[in-house]
C-alpha cells in the first residue's frame, strides 16, 4: 500500500506551493479559523479577573461557543447547498468579525458569552466551506489542496494560544480584536482573488444529518467520540485554571500541545492504523488519554503541565481514528455523515466546560479530571462492544486517507 508520506508517493507535495491566490487566501483565512479555538485558553484567567467572573462564568465562553457549532452542523449544508460556497465563507467571514470584535468591547461575562456564540455560528459557516473552496480551487489535484488544508488547521491549532497570550499579555481584549481584523483582511482576500465555486447538485436538508445517524455504526462512532470529546475539551478549557499561569506561560503550554496535536493527527496516527489496525489504536489512546488526564488532577504542577502536552499526542491520534470511522461506516455521503457525526460531538464539546467548573464546586478540584478519565474509557469501552459495526469498515478504511478524512470532519 502505497505511503502518501513517503517522497515516491503522489501526494501533489510538488505542487503544494505553486497555489492560486484563491487558494491562499483561504487557507490563510482558515488559519486564523482555528486559531479560534484556542485562541482563549492563555486568558480566562485574565478575563475572569477583569470582568470579576468566577471561573465557571469564563468557561461558557467554550459553550456557546461550541453549542452554537454543534447545532450549525444541521444548517451549514443547508445553507452552502443553496448560496454557494464563496458566499457562505464570506458570510462566516463577516460573522465572526463583527462578533469578535463585539468581544473584546464586553463590559461583562454576560455579553462576552452572548459574543462568542455569534463567533462559533460564523466560524461553523466558514469551516464548513473551507476545504471544498480549497480543493475545488487548488492546482495539483485534491491531495496537495488537502495538505495544505490540513497545514492550516495544524497552524492555527498550535497558534491560537500563542496569539492569545501574546495579545492577551497587555490586555484580554487585544486577542479578540486581533481575531477580527486578521478575519477582516481574510474576507478583502476572498472576495478579491476567489472566484464563484459551483453549487452542488443536490441541495441538503436540514434533517439529513440526523437521517444518517440512523446507521448504527456512526452512532457508535458519534455515541464514542462524544464521550471522548468531553475529554478533550476539559483539558482545553478546565485546565487553564488548575494550571494558574501567566497569559506567556499558558501559551507556550498549549502551543506546545497543539504542536503535537497536529504532529500525531497528520504524520503518527496513519502509521500507527495500518500497523495495529484503527480500533486497537482507538481503544489504546483513548486508555492512555484516560490514565494522562487522571495523573494531570492529581499531580504535581510540574506534572500537570507535561500531561497538558502530552495530551496533545492522544488527542491527535484519536481525532484522525475517529474522523476515518465516522466517514466510513456509513453509506451516506461524506458531508452529511460528518455534520450528523459532528453535530453528537459538538455538544460534548460545549459540555465539559460547563460541567468541569462545577463538579470542582460539588467537590475538589481533582474530581472534574476522575470524571474526564471515566469519560475517556467509557469511549473506549463502546468501541470494545460495537466493534461488530465498526471492525468491517475500519478494516477496510485505508490509512493513507486520515489526513483527507480528518479535515473533512473538521470541516463539517
């Protein structure tokens, strides 16, 4: 089986750099995308301190957030099927500018929290659309325009905490409307050098993501991956607070973790599946991750910092195992497998961080990371029981397409 990572293999490597300015410009766009995403974990603190917030009222900023995405997943097909891909990136563009600059004027949590759900919808329209703009407009076929996708949302993974530290050092403001003026020179380059792509020939309705959940195996997948994502998203937005640290030093933690988030998703992950086979090294990250976070609440702070890290490994493989499962036992297209898969995990994602600061409330600071742990193995447990409906396709899922794969589900 060929090895799209070795130099002999075609992956359009030669060709990744000769782009279109379209191209481009909405890879850069889509770095700053996600950058998004972590872009407030070096500041909660801060904020919290600034708008005189308990860290519980901070940590919404994640929910809605992500609640808001994970309900867009049913709207963004709807939308792109029908105005086009250009239009729904400009329109996501122009959301999220206008709501993260509407961010950074908040004179309380409240508006803050109200502000970053209007963000997560404009992000979901733009992410949703990236990759197809990007493959539709890129020169030297769809794997060079799938790596440098995938580059752009490694980057902007590993970069979002590094800006909001850096801005953030001066003022918790300064990340926010950083975020949107880099979005506004986004949709300028957008609306320049991007042509009108084609519309689809079918247009998608708001209940086929749901309809496609109706297959037992990506429910297992979806049921798995949103036990995992609460996981995932307690280290994000829980962890900032236990690890108590300046906007610099937060930073460079999760820099260093998105780092290796990318690393294990792009280059470790696909090797690791066609050697052990994708549900062995599904179940065993997501052990490992469940012992990682478990020793991250009870250790040292020293300690608590390197499985922050570490994490990051973890993360990365389970992110690209989970995406090729999702996009691949199912006979539904790939997009509206994604978004019904996407639109399960999502709301893990909005709950953890909602959850996390409370359990410490009910109980100590220890407990919300016994509760991530049970979380992660209880993921790996339904992998262990629906393997049945998941052993067929992950057999047969080629490992050489993860890196297709897990951008299409990022996208969606």
């Amino acid at each position: 089986m060929d090895d799209p990572f070795d130099k002999g293999a075609d992956t359009g490597t030669g060709s990744l750099l000769r782009q279109p300015k379209a191209v481009w410009a909405t890879a850069g766009a889509s770095v700053v995308a996600f950058m998004g995403i972590g872009l407030v974990d070096p500041i909660l603190p801060s904020i919290a301190k600034g708008l005189d917030a308990t860290a519980g009222q901070v940590s919404l900023l994640f929910t809605s957030y992500f609640l808001i995405t994970a309900i867009a997943m049913l709207v963004t097909g709807f939308v792109s099927s029908r105005i086009g891909g250009k239009k729904t990136l400009l329109l996501g563009l122009a959301l999220v500018v206008v709501f993260a600059g509407l961010a950074g004027t908040s004179g309380s949590v409240g508006e803050l929290v109200g502000f970053r759900a209007g963000w997560g919808l404009g992000n979901a329209l733009f992410v949703s659309t990236a990759l197809a703009v990007i493959v539709g407009a890129a020169a030297g076929g769809s794997a060079a325009a799938i790596l440098l996708y995938e580059s752009a949302l490694g980057l902007g993974m590993a970069c979002g905490p590094l800006l909001g530290a850096l801005l953030g050092n001066q003022s918790w403001r300064y990340p926010f409307f950083g975020t949107a003026f880099l979005m506004a020179i986004g949709f300028l380059c957008i609306t320049v050098f991007l042509k009108e792509q084609p519309k689809p020939a079918r247009k998608t309705s708001l209940l086929d993501p749901l309809k496609a959940l109706g297959h037992g195996g990506l429910a297992s997948a979806a049921i798995s991956s949103f036990f995992y994502n609460y996981t995932f998203f307690t280290v994000l937005a829980f962890t900032p607070f236990v690890l108590n640290m300046t906007p610099y030093k937060s930073g460079a933690v999760f820099f260093a973790w998105g780092v290796l988030l990318a690393v294990f998703s792009v280059f470790v992950a696909p090797r690791l599946q066609a050697r052990f086979g994708s549900l062995k090294v599904l179940g065993g990250s997501l052990v490992l991750l469940a012992a990682d976070v478990l020793i991250l609440g009870y250790g040292s702070h020293t300690t608590a910092v390197v499985c922050t890290i570490l994490s990051g490994a973890f993360i990365g493989v389970n992110n690209t195992v989970y995406t090729e499962l999702a996009l691949g036992v199912s006979d539904a297209p790939r997009p509206v497998a994604s978004a019904g898969y996407n639109f399960v995990r999502w709301f893990a994602a909005a709950a953890a961080p909602f959850f996390a600061p409370k359990i410490e409330g009910w109980s100590n600071i220890h407990i919300p990371f016994v509760v991530a742990a049970v979380t992660a193995a209880l993921g790996a447990l339904v992998v262990l029981v629906r393997r049945n409906a998941l052993t067929h396709e992950a057999e047969e899922l080629e490992p050489r397409h993860a890196v297709e794969d897990s951008v299409a589900v990022f996208a969606n």
